[in-house]
C-alpha cells in the first residue's frame, strides 16, 4: 500500500494539455473574426463610382509585360 504524497496534492498545475488546446481554440476564432469583420464593414458601404482607365479583362491568360519580364528572368 502505498501512502499519499503531500507535496503531489498541494501542487498546482501551470498549464494542463487542455488548457492550452482551448487557448488555441480561442486564439485562432479570434483571429478568424478580427480578419472577416473589417472586410464586412467596408463592403457595407457602397464604392464610390470612378471609371475605370483599364480595359475589361479578359478570360484566360495574358501575356502582359510584366509576364514577359518574368520568363526572361527565369532562363536558365
């Protein structure tokens, strides 16, 4: 038989595994809600109406500048 250990029972645990999983929890919903609401708020308001300079994209690829500079890079 063995006898109970004082010092055990007096012991307060820092952090359990469970405790620490729930603050991970809590910490990325929180996070997740910062990084969704602001985006709600500015599509709440209406964008004021500016033309647009660009020309309508189209659908596919495009070989723009920007592209072509890149390919050059890219060489081996």
């Amino acid at each position: 038989m063995s006898k109970p250990n004082p010092s055990r029972d007096t012991r307060q645990h820092a952090l359990s595994r469970r405790t620490v999983f729930a603050g991970a929890g809590v910490a990325g919903a929180a996070a997740t809600a910062a990084a969704v609401l602001p985006g709600v708020a500015r599509q709440a308001s209406p964008a004021p109406s500016v033309p647009s300079t660009t020309p309508p994209a189209t659908s596919g690829y495009q070989l723009t500048e920007h592209v072509k500079r890149y390919y050059q890079t890219a060489r081996v």
